[in-house]
C-alpha cells in the first residue's frame, strides 16, 4: 500500500534493460551520444516543434529552475500559484538560480492559477519603477500540487494573459504524462503559448530523467552555459538518454501514466463511498487529497500503508484528519483493495 509519491515506485524494466544496453561498450559524453540525436527529435515530433531545444538533466528541480533563470532576470518576478513546487519545494531554487528573482505568489484555491488574480498581481508590479521588482515570466504547473489538472481553455486563458503583458511561460510539467492523458489531447496542445517545458519522467516510471524544452533556439546557448555552471551536464550522458528513449518508445509513457490516473481513480471511488472521508479536490489525475477520521490514520499506519497525513496524529480518532495519496504506474488493484479495506474499518 504504498501511496506516499509516485517518487517511491520502481523504475519501470524496459527502462532498466535500456541502462543495461547503454552500459555496452563506448559512446562520447556530455549528450554527444547517438541516443540522445533519436531523444530529441522523438520530443520534437511529439510538440510539432522541429527548431525546439532539448536538453536532459537528472531532476525536475534542475529543469524548473535552469529554464526559469534563462527566461528571468535577476530583478524580475516569477509569478507563480501559492502551491507551485518552485514556491514549496525546491527550497528557494529559482531565487538561487536566477540571481534573486523573486517569486510572485497568485491565489489558486483549487491549485490553478486564478485568471483574475494573475491579471491583478502582474498589473500591480512596478514596472519601470527602478525602486521594485519588475515583471518576469508566469510558471504553470501541470498536474499542480492539489491534484488538479487544468482544463486546456484555462491553461490559454494564462498562457494569453502572460501575452498581453508580453511575458514568457514557463509550464513545470514534472506529471506532464498524467496531465496529457488526462486530457486526452496531444502535447502541442498543452505547449501552445508555453516559451519553455519541464517534461517530466522520474515520477512517471524512471530512475532520474527530466527533459528541459525550449521553443526559442535563440535561448539555448544561455541554457547549455547555465546546465554547465550548475553542475547539472552529466559526463556520461547516455544513461540519461537510454531512459528517456525508453520512456518516449511505444508510448510506454502514455501507458504509465494511464495506469497511474487509473490507480488514483479506482481510491477516490472507494474513498467516496466510505461515510467518514472526503475527497477534497477533483482527482483529474494521480494524486487525491482527502480527509478521513484520524483513527483511521493510524489503522492504516499501523497495517504498513504508506501516505502523507496533513496533521497531528495525536488527538481524537473521530476528528477528520487531512491527507495526500498519489499513485505510480505500478499500483496495483489489489494494493488499492487493501487500504480501502483498511480506511473503512
């Protein structure tokens, strides 16, 4: 019963036999190898973008955050959902890596951004005031961090009012497979207006692979001295390559992520039957934020489960408890069964 992240879950074994392959023999380092050529144009194809730049690095933390330095500078904003992993988790990475821009926090109550408040918070920026900060690029993230997935109308209601202030767009897309199908549109769809991707892979069945998309050629040579300098060119590349080949072969990506969004959906329908949970946004894709009585917390601790509880474990055991349940590609029904057989009591 393991729904803590789709972080914990294995890699998936076409993309360890592909390491194994990749550990034969030669091949020249720093993205050189022949791998890498068949990586980026399959990445290209799928975004319908043949001048696209396409760069690997090993975290989504890296992609985030190197491609937001080369579309931001120093003395902008980043304006970004109050829930965005660049705000919460990546311990004030963008700041880091972009001199001291500063994040531009936007109200998103239900995890996206909120159109209006976006407008608002650009609007009130003091550009061209030497005194403050100035406008910058917006980071969407896609699945967000409560879980949601933004309707393509919505995504382009941001993407268009970053146009109308003739900023760029950057979209974390570390559960860019899960959002995809989801949706059920084609990537291109979800770039549209978008400047730069973060495509993610290592929660979605790889050992450690993101790829960086960027739309504009002209900015990738800041990218490749930025990758450099931070320490994220990896020597021997093609075992990064040799996973996102894998990943991108026979849409085993678009088959993880299927079956990810199919694990959460198969919880949250038993979550919703159980009188004493909640679920308290819509599961659009792998992760479910719920609540259920803190008893029944400690019943699933105590029977090995594994997810993040929102609060104190001391307290009443009828009082409601909030908690965080994401699944990965390898979740199966009966691991689902048992913890809703669990929850129920």
């Amino acid at each position: 019963m393991h729904f803590a992240s789709d972080n914990t879950g294995p890699a998936h074994p076409r993309v360890m036999d592909a390491l194994l392959r990749a550990n034969e023999g030669y091949a020249m380092p720093y993205g050189a190898e022949t791998a890498m050529e068949r990586v980026r144009s399959r990445i290209r194809d799928l975004f319908e973008a043949p001048e696209a730049a396409i760069y690997l690095v090993a975290t989504g933390t890296a992609a985030n955050t190197l491609l937001l330095a080369t579309l931001c500078r120093p003395w902008q904003a980043i304006y970004c959902s109050e829930v965005a992993h660049i705000e919460e988790d990546e311990c004030g990475a963008a700041e880091f890596f972009t001199g001291g821009a500063r994040l531009a926090l936007v109200d998103a109550p239900d995890g996206m951004i909120d159109a209006d408040a976006l407008r608002a918070r650009i609007a009130a920026t003091g550009e061209g005031r030497v005194h403050g900060v100035q406008r910058g690029p917006l980071s969407i993230t896609t699945v967000t961090e409560r879980g949601t997935v933004y309707p393509l109308d919505r995504l382009h209601g941001l993407t268009g009012i970053a146009r109308d202030y003739g900023l760029p767009v950057h979209l974390d897309g570390a559960r860019f497979a899960n959002a995809l199908v989801s949706l059920g549109c084609r990537p291109a769809d979800m770039a549209k207006g978008v400047d730069a991707i973060s495509f993610g892979g290592t929660k979605n069945g790889l050992l450690g692979v993101e790829a960086a998309v960027i739309f504009d050629p002209d900015l990738a040579w800041e990218f490749e001295l930025r990758r450099k300098r931070a320490g994220h060119l990896f020597s021997k590349h093609r075992f990064l390559s040799a996973q996102m080949e894998a990943y991108l072969a026979d849409d085993l990506w678009l088959d993880m992520a299927r079956g990810a969004n199919a694990a959460a959906a198969r919880l949250a329908r038993g979550i919703g039957e159980i009188a004493q949970a909640r679920i308290l946004y819509p599961v659009d894709a792998n992760t479910i934020y719920c609540t259920f009585p803190r008893g029944a917390h400690r019943r699933l601790i105590e029977a090995g489960a594994e997810f993040y509880t929102l609060g104190s474990l001391e307290g009443p055991d009828a009082e409601p408890v909030r908690a965080r349940l994401v699944c990965d590609w390898s979740a199966g029904a009966e691991d689902t069964d048992r913890f809703l057989e669990v929850l129920a009591g």
